[in-house]
C-alpha cells in the first residue's frame, strides 16, 4: 500500500502505518469523547439494557402467564390442577432469575419447532441462548465507559 494511503489510515482511524490496523495488532482507536450529548446518549442505552436484563421475578405475574402459555400450547392440562400448579410453581421457581425477553424468545423456540413441552432444562438452555453474550457485552463496556 501506498505511504499516502498509510498516512490516511494513521490520521483518521489512529491505525500504525508499520502494519498495525485490527488483523495486524495495531492500537484501537481512542474512545469517543465524552460529550454531555453522549454521556445522556450512553446512560440511556445502559438504563435500557438494565431495564431488558432483569429477572423475570422482578415482572410480576407475568413469569406464570408466559409458562402457562406454553403449557397451553402443549396441550398439558389433564385435567389435575394440583399437578399443573406444581409443574408452574417448579418452572416458575428455575426461570425467576433469567430475563422475560429471553424466555419469551425460548417460547417462541418451543412452540414452533417442537411436537412436545421441551424438559424444564432444555428449555432453561434455549433462554440461556436467547439472552445471548453481546447484550451482556455491550451493557459492559457502555457501563465501563461511563465510569472511565
């Protein structure tokens, strides 16, 4: 490449011209600074994903009427309500500390790709999945940032 081209990559995106840049190991470039516009822009961001990432004991009744849902979606209901409130009372009890969006995507998983109720920890593997590492990632490094 050309030393122009180098000096470009240099000014504008802080990337060595001795071969750094991402795949060559080079040094990222420095954060944005740190405007009241983007202060607010950030907090916000990270009031919102901490608003997504609560548990779903946090929700109310919402947790029951969501498994109740699938259980209806199954057809599980033989006619023992006994049983059907100690089956919601176990789910209820293993899924109070994941996210409410996460178990309504795993929901969503279930119903549509299965004959049957998924076990309680296949199903609480599927909301692991659906909770997924960049949202937890990206609330870490914005709350990070914040406290830079």
């Amino acid at each position: 490449m050309s030393a122009a081209f180098h000096a470009v990559l240099a000014s504008k995106y802080g990337i060595s011209p001795a071969g750094g840049g991402v795949r060559g190991g080079g040094n990222p470039p420095p954060p944005p600074e740190k405007t009241p516009e983007l202060v607010e822009a950030v907090s916000q961001s990270v009031k919102s994903l901490t608003e997504l990432l609560k548990p779903a004991h946090t929700r109310g009744p919402e947790l029951e009427a969501q498994i109740l849902k699938m259980f209806a979606a199954f057809n599980l209901y033989t006619g023992d309500q006994g049983k059907l409130n100690a089956m919601l009372e176990v789910w209820a009890d293993e899924l109070e500390e994941y996210p409410m969006y996460a178990i309504r995507k795993a929901y969503k998983w279930a119903i549509r790709g299965g004959d049957k109720l998924p076990s309680l920890a296949a199903f609480i593997a599927d909301v692991k999945l659906a909770i997924g590492s960049n949202v937890l990632d990206r609330k870490k490094a914005l709350t990070q940032w914040l406290t830079m």
